[in-house]
C-alpha cells in the first residue's frame, strides 16, 4: 500500500528525490578490473575482490543486471542496473571469471563493454578472439568507445570514429553495436547528431542515475556513476540504492 501510494505520488507530483528513487536506474563506469601497481590513473581501478563484494551485493539486493540491447526492461524488472566497462582493458576478463562465479539460477550478471576498435590486441587490451569470446558468452554486450577515442568535440572524422568503429566492431562480433560512450564524456549538439545515424544510445560521464522523463536526445545524454578504486561498499551501496 505505501509503495503504490508514492508511485501516485510521482505520477502527480513533481516530488524530491528520494521519493521517486524507484524510477532512477543507475548506469555504472568502470575501466581497470585489476590491484593498482603504479601505471595509470588509480582511480581507474577496482580491486577484482572490490567488484566481486559490489557484484554480490547487486545479486543478494535484487537487481536486475542489464544490457542495452534490452533496454525496454527498464520498465519491466527490478530494480534495474547497467554495468559499463571503458575501453576494452584486457583485466575486464576478471569479469567474466566473477560473473561465473557468482551466477545464480536467479540471478543472470551481464555487462557492457566498450571497446576503442583501433585498440583492440595491443598489449594491454582484449584481442579480437577474446572479444569474440566475450560476446558469444551470453553475459557481455560489445559496445563502441570510437576507434580511437578522440575528443569528439575536437574532431571531424566522424565516419571513422563512429561509422568505422561500429563496423569493425560488428564484423568482429557478429552481433549489432548500438551504443556509443563518447570519450571523456564530452559531447555537444552536433555530436549528438552525428551518433544518432549510427547508433540508438550515447553516453555520457554525467554523474547522476538515469531518470526516464521522455526528454529531447535523453537516450544520447545517458549519466553514468563513476565507480573508482576509493569507492567502498558502503559508498557502493549509497550510489545504486539512492544515486
């Protein structure tokens, strides 16, 4: 009774948040999956043990785990949730090992993994094969990050960062690319227009959850919340449960 009460409430009202907290879906960044050793930025990691315990918790609170390809469940499942990886880091294997791990005949992990296309088999970035692996496994979805993560707001090659990138990417998968996150989330309106003949999403670096309210371009403006090596499980719970 009081949870339909405050769905009334939302319908009717322009209520703060949290009272409308239901409606938000988080749309979760992450990059390295591995122990930080002193090369690269340190906020970009997550320990594996870090995202496991975070992974858990989404399980045992009753998440649901999704990927864009089946975007209309937002409105179907509960209480649902986008993990996104960036860059397509050869350590993201880490994640296919703990979403193996912690499966469940309830809960099905999946994520999203963006890759930079003219990246992929450098040392230190998922090959072709791996990518293909992840893709047949059921559990990612291989998304684009550009071919070589520009600034789009700096360039004009649009057909090869977007066009090509989503090419590359679908011949190498075999399955469709969709989704765009725009490096350094920098994005403005020409950007916008340019993602919407290649692609049905774009995302940003905005930090807040998603809240559907059938904006101009809001499916090209998807927020997501920054998850970082200092993150605890506690501040975790804090982002997913309230944003």
């Amino acid at each position: 009774m009081k949870k339909t009460l405050i769905l009334l409430a939302c319908l009717f009202f322009v209520l703060p948040f949290p009272f409308c907290a239901q409606n938000q879906v988080p749309i979760l960044i992450y990059h390295s999956i591995g122990e930080f050793t002193g090369q690269g930025a340190k906020e970009l990691f997550v320990t594996p043990e870090n995202f496991e315990k975070q992974m858990v918790y989404l399980r045992d609170h009753g998440f649901t785990l999704l990927t864009f390809e089946n975007w209309d469940r937002i409105h179907e499942v509960d209480k649902p949730i986008f993990i996104t990886l960036d860059d397509g880091y050869k350590n993201n294997l880490r994640v296919a090992a703990i979403f193996d791990k912690i499966r469940t005949e309830q809960f099905n992990p999946k994520a999203t993994i963006f890759v930079i296309s003219d990246f992929i088999g450098r040392t230190n970035r998922l090959s072709a094969n791996e990518i293909r692996d992840l893709a047949n496994s059921g559990s990612f979805s291989i998304q684009s990050h550009t071919a070589t993560h520009p600034d789009l707001t700096k360039t004009t090659n649009f057909e090869k960062e977007l066009k090509g990138a989503k090419e590359r990417i679908q011949e190498m998968t075999g399955k469709p690319v969709i989704a765009l996150a725009y490096p350094f989330g920098s994005v403005n309106n020409q950007i916008i227009n340019e993602t919407k003949k290649y692609y049905k999403f774009g995302l940003t670096t905005t930090p807040s959850p998603y809240l559907p309210q059938g904006g101009k371009d809001e499916l090209y403006l998807l927020p997501r919340i920054y998850i970082k090596y200092s993150t605890t499980l506690d501040g975790f719970i804090k982002l997913v449960e309230s944003g």
